[in-house]
C-alpha cells in the first residue's frame, strides 16, 4: 500500500507541475509582453489555419478556452518543418480551420508568441477562404532567451 501512496503523491505533484506550467506560459502576466510595433487586434471574428499542437482539442481549450469550432482544411504549395511552414509548390499541409473572436485571437498571439517566435499572416486556403497562419520569424529559428544585463556585466 505504500507504493500506492507514493505513485497517488508523485501523479498529483506532476499534474501540479504541468496546471503550473500551462499558467506560466500561457496565461500568466509574466513571460510575454506584445511588442509595441504589433497592429492592434481587430474586434470582429477572425478564421485561424492550425497545423501543430494547436490541432488537439485539449490544448485549444487550455490556450484560448473554447474549441474555436474546428473544421478540416489545407494549405496548398506549403510543407510543414517540425512547428514551422515553407513554400513547396505541389505540397499541402492538412490542418484545421477555427473560428476565434478577437480575444481568443489574442490569446493565440500569445502562444505563439508574436512577434518574437512567429508572425501572424493571412494566407489562402485550398477552399478558397483566407485564415491567419503563424509562421516562424527567419531570427526564431535558433532563439535563445538573452541572459539580464546585470548578469552578463558580472561576467568577466
């Protein structure tokens, strides 16, 4: 019965950590600030292309508190690299077409982190519609967190 106890204590720990960091990163004040240069939001209904995490209903709904009513989609003449897109005539990248209000958009920006990992770009689907599709900034692709300046003034 012990190990019962333990295994109980360490998977509430570990769904601690993890409701801890979907906080952290997504919803928390800290670890993201838009930059300023960003165009404000639109309020009115916007349609998002997703292809990544973002295709599963459990991550939506922790990133933006709804499901953003998916429907099935393609992005022709792009291929998918790991969480990034590139131009590829002839290829597609299957992936789901959602419905977000302008807060939900918002918190999108967020996770992606616009303006510093992606960039927001309205691209046309295989169905004719247009959507906003992230895509990853040419200077993300190696990105590191830049040390404070009081840390690397300490280093010799």
């Amino acid at each position: 019965m012990a190990w019962a106890k333990r295994l109980l204590a360490l998977c509430a720990i570990l769904l601690l950590g993890l409701a801890g960091w979907l906080w952290l990163t997504m919803l928390s004040p800290w670890f993201y600030e838009r930059p300023d240069e960003l165009a404000d939001i639109e309020q009115r209904e916007h349609q998002v292309f997703v292809y990544g995490t973002l295709r599963y209903a459990p991550v939506r709904w922790v990133v933006m508190g709804s499901s953003g009513d998916p429907q099935s989609a393609t992005l022709e003449d792009h291929q998918r690299n790991g969480l990034d897109l590139s131009p590829s005539p002839g290829s597609q990248v299957e992936g789901l077409r959602l419905s977000v209000t302008a807060d939900q958009l918002a918190r999108l920006d967020r996770y992606e982190r616009l303006g510093i990992r992606y960039e927001r770009v309205e691209k046309q689907l295989a169905d004719g519609s247009r959507a906003w599709v992230y895509q990853r900034l040419p200077n993300a692709q190696g990105l590191r967190v830049p040390l404070p300046a009081a840390y690397v003034a300490l280093v010799p």
